[in-house]
C-alpha cells in the first residue's frame, strides 16, 4: 500500500496563507494515519539517560540489582562486584553479557537478564519555532517529524518552510553514531519536501531532540497604510509588492513620502522612496530586507526625526522546560 497521500497545492504553501495551514496539517494527518501501524511500536530495547534498569541473575538474588545511569554513562552504583559498567546507548543483552563477564569470575554459569523496567526519565524531545503549540514531549514509542508537526497543532503563518532538528548522540542513542568520535549533528528539513512524500524529509525523531519550525524574517509597514503591520519576508519582495500586500495606502497616505528604515549588523540607513514613480517606471523598485520598516506618509503629519520603533507580535517564548508535556505512546 502506498503512504503517499493525495497533497494540496504546495506552490501556495511557501505563501503561508490561512487555508493552506489547514490544508498542510491535513496532509499530514493522512500521511500519519496511513503510516502509524508501521510507526506503532515501542522504542528499541536500547538504554538511555534516565532508565531505570534491572539485573536479575538466575537463582543467586544478592547479586540482583536496580539503578539509573551516572552523568558518564555507566551503571550507577553497581556495587556487586569489582568494575564499571558502561551501559549508555547499549542493548539489554549486550549489557547483560558484560554482568554475566564480572559475575563469571566467582558464580559458575551465571545467568543473567537486563531489563529496562522504566523510560520515563528520558530527556524530552522539544518542538519550538513556528508552530502553533510549542510542546515538549515523552517519547514512549517511535514518532517521526510529521507525527510531531499534527501534535503541535501544525504550522503558524511565521513558519519559513524550513524545520531543523539538533540531535545530541549521547541522549539520541542515534545507531548510526554510536561508537567512538560521536558528536552532535543538525538535520535539516524543507516542509516542501515533506508534503511531496520525500521519505528522506520525513525523520523519525529521538530521545532529547531539540526540534524547530524555523520562522520567517519579518518587515513592517506602518503609516498611512491600509493594513499596518508585520509581513514575513521572503526572496525578492519589493516595494510595491509589500504595499500591495498590506492593502495599499488609505485615504491619508502620500505615495511621494516612503521612507526605508534599514539596518544591516550595526548600521542603519535610511532609504526614500517614490510609488508614484515606480508605478509609472521612472523609478526602480526597491528590494527589500529583513526587518525593514517601511514608513508610508501620512497627510498633514511630518516627517520622523528618528526611526520609528516597532512592536514584536505575540507573547515571549515560553522556556522550552516550561512547556506543557505530552506523551507519545
């Protein structure tokens, strides 16, 4: 059976209007609902900060034990006989291998059983960015990208198209990595991508994944403009094209008196600018760039002396450890 469900427009996607928010969440639930009896297992057997683990040895139970992991990744407080144990990204039978090795030196035969009796201390994976509910989430089971994007209630109009996901090795336990020289890595998604069925844009993510919807640049045009405010920046936006977008001018505003309030690193400049001009071809429109301010005249008002100061939207970023928590099982 193909997992490839039927997309909506994806052109209008990169536009970010209302309808096509809606129209990509649903895509992605049909893709999620034809894909979760694949996806419906539990996690590997592999052990991970914040397990609780087991040892059971077969008819010997002074030689059993429970514990976590320490910060470096060995058994901690396993105290039954002389050695570490580095149990950190390693299987249950591997880890039991290792045991029935020590406990060989004096038992005969031992038998040994590792098993992971709790996963709820795992690190979180954490969904930030240009979502609608930044979540973080316990990961009872495997979850892929496009699970989390439906759970976090999917994209907001700040949403740039681009997801990137930060991956440490030693929380992940990632396969691929496990072993000497691991390191941290980023994993970089283009949602366009993933609406066309890309499976390679569609990762399954791990334990302690820090996963962000990156946001667009905005720009802001105020003044005596229809509809002032911010707009999301994208390649090649002009001039007119933000002024259109933001409905035009109103009554009051004067197309001769647009002023450009730019700043690059630290300096600023300041650009005049003319729409009668440009709309008449006289003048060449001007490209724009993030977080310029755009300032339309405004009839019997004079000009600024000083840049205007511009208001952020919406509230301050929650710390991604308050964030409300649910549960993947």
């Amino acid at each position: 059976m193909s997992l490839r469900p039927t997309f909506c427009n994806i052109g209008k996607l990169s536009h970010f209007y209302p309808h096509s928010i809606v129209c990509f969440l649903a895509c992605l639930t049909t893709f999620f609902l034809a894909a979760s009896n694949i996806l419906g297992q539990s996690l590997l057997s592999t052990i991970h900060y914040g397990d609780r683990i087991e040892i059971d040895v077969l008819g010997s139970f002074e030689y059993d034990w429970r514990g976590g992991l320490n910060p470096e990744g060995y058994l901690d407080g396993f105290d039954r006989v002389e050695g570490q144990i580095f149990a950190l990204c390693k299987s249950e039978s591997e880890v039991a291998d290792e045991v029935a090795k020590l406990y060989s030196r004096f038992l005969r035969d031992p038998v040994v059983t590792v098993r992971i009796i709790d996963t709820s201390g795992r690190p979180y994976v954490f969904l930030t960015g240009g979502v609608r509910n930044a979540t973080r989430f316990r990961l009872m089971r495997r979850a892929t990208l496009q699970e989390l994007l439906v759970l976090g209630g999917g994209l907001t109009e700040f949403a740039s198209g681009d997801v990137t996901i930060f991956r440490r090795p030693d929380t992940s336990c990632e396969s691929e990595v496990n072993g000497a020289g691991r390191s941290p890595r980023t994993i970089r998604v283009k949602i366009s991508d993933l609406l066309a069925g890309n499976p390679n844009a569609n990762p399954e993510v791990l334990t302690g994944d820090i996963v962000d919807v990156n946001e667009a640049f905005p720009i802001y045009v105020i003044g005596g403009i229809a509809r002032p405010g911010r707009q999301l920046f994208r390649d090649e936006l002009s001039l007119s094209r933000a002024v259109a977008a933001a409905g035009g001018l109103d009554k009051n505003g004067v197309s001769s008196q647009v002023v450009i309030y730019r700043r690059v690193g630290g300096t600023s400049s300041v650009i005049e600018a003319n729409l009668e001009q440009i709309a008449q071809g006289s003048a060449a429109d001007i490209e724009l760039k993030p977080y310029d301010v755009i300032d339309i005249g405004i009839r019997g008002r004079e000009r600024r002396q000083f840049p205007p100061v511009v208001e952020g939207t919406g509230s301050p970023p929650v710390p991604r450890e308050e964030l409300p928590l649910r549960v993947i099982d």
